[in-house]
C-alpha cells in the first residue's frame, strides 16, 4: 500500500552545515509544500506548482552554490502561501489573501490564533535556525527566483540584486554580474527591500551589521539542470572573490 501521504519535513534544513565559507546562504522559499491537513489552502493543485507558492529553481540553485563556495545553506520547508519566511508576521503579505492575481482561499479572513500557529510551526523555526548560523559568518545572502512576467508586464532582467543598507556589497554583486555585457541585471529590481515589508535582509542582515543581498535569478532560466548549473556557476564566480 502507497496511501500514506509524505511527512511533512522540519520548517528549516540545513545543507552543508559545516561550511567553511564565511557566506551563509538562505533560500525562504524553496518549498510549495502545505500540510495535507490545510487541504492545499483551498488551490487546485496547478496553483501550487506556479511562483505564488515557491520560487522555482531557487533550492536546486541555492544547494550548487553552497556546494561551490562551501557555504552553510538554510531551506524553508514550507510554502509561502501558508506563511512568507522573508516578510514580518502581521504584514498582509506574510499570510497573503491574495497573491498576484489569486485569491488564496485558506487565507481569507484567518483568525489570529490560526496565524499565530502558522508563525510558530513554519516562520520562527525557519529564522531561529538562520540566526544559529550566523556568528562567525561576515556576509548573507538569500538565494531567490522571479517569474519573466508579473502582471502582464514582461521583467527585462535575467537576475536581479536586492539590499538595502550593503550597498557595497550589493555594488560588487551587481558589477561582477554585469561584468557579462549581455545580461541585464536589476538593482534593487525586479523589487525593493523595504524594511517594514521584508525579512532577511533587515532582520537578519542590517540589524546585525551583516552585509546582506538578495539575489534573484528569473525562473525560466532555471528550468533545467543545465540552466541550474550555469547559474549556479556564473554566481560562484561572482561571489568567491567577494568573500575575502
Ligand atoms: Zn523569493
């Protein structure tokens, strides 16, 4: 018999934990898993598969990088769409009623101690386990994909820096990505870290006096193994000189 559902996996997981890099990586939303318990939050099963509920090709991306730079990795291990481990709790787009053009039906109107239960079971895990790794690690940076259109609006970035307050470290990033002439990469593009509205970055990264990034890399050229690798590569070249 095969009618047992998977288990559900920790909140956060550590790859390669005992990096030597002084990077630590993150990747809050690798995962669209949802707990069959919240009955995929209302969605037909496409919807889990699209962007609203993980970032495609970011897991597989971020688990090269750590490999290629030795650097520790921590991966959520829940969808976004039941609580976004890179947003406050308590902002609308922590649990989000909406996401991009869909109503997340599980999400409407939830009461307080639903979503407390959600903070403590997917969100807190996830950040104590990234703040554990973190003293004797000199740099930050979360591993993230964004699809080629939002909105109807087609994105003209392959790969995008986010930072807020490293905006030396968000510089290097960004030179050593345009060093290649024909990409077109976005500062603080496709979006903006705003500290009331974003989580590692501020929490994580600023508050600490840790230079922290984003780095998002857009989906569709993350469809493959081959693409995931290339990335992977490109990134680690850019990165490995940052880290001295
Ligand atoms: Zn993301």
């Amino acid at each position: 018999m095969k009618s047992r559902a998977e288990p559900d996996p920790p909140a956060a997981s550590l790859v390669n934990p005992g990096g030597a890099a002084p990077l630590l990586l993150v990747c809050e939303h690798a995962s669209n898993h949802i707990p069959a318990r919240y009955h995929a939050l209302g969605l037909p099963p496409a919807a889990l598969q699209r962007h609203i509920a993980w970032d495609i090709g970011a897991a597989a991306l971020a688990g090269r990088l750590a490999a290629l730079l030795d650097a520790p990795l921590v991966l959520s291990g829940y969808s976004r769409l039941l609580i976004d481990c890179n947003r406050p709790p308590g902002v609308p787009s922590s649990i989000p009623a909406r996401s991009e053009a869909t109503d997340i039906p599980g999400n409407q109107a939830l009461p307080a101690a639903a979503a407390a239960e959600r903070e403590a079971l997917f969100f807190t895990p996830f950040q104590q386990q990234v703040a554990a790794m973190l003293p004797g690690r000199r740099w930050l940076l979360g591993v993230h994909s964004f699809t080629p259109v939002f909105l109807g609006a087609a994105r003209p970035w392959q790969a995008g820096v986010l930072y807020g307050a490293a905006t030396d470290f968000g510089a290097a990033l960004i030179a050593g990505l345009r060093a290649d002439p024909a990409l077109t990469v976005g500062d603080n593009e496709p979006y903006r870290i705003e500290p009331e509205m974003d989580f590692t970055v501020p929490v994580h990264g600023d508050a600490r006096g840790i230079p922290a990034a984003l780095i998002e890399v857009r989906q569709d050229l993350l469809g493959s193994p081959a693409g995931i690798e290339s990335w992977a590569l490109r990134l680690a070249g850019v990165i490995r000189p940052l880290l001295r």
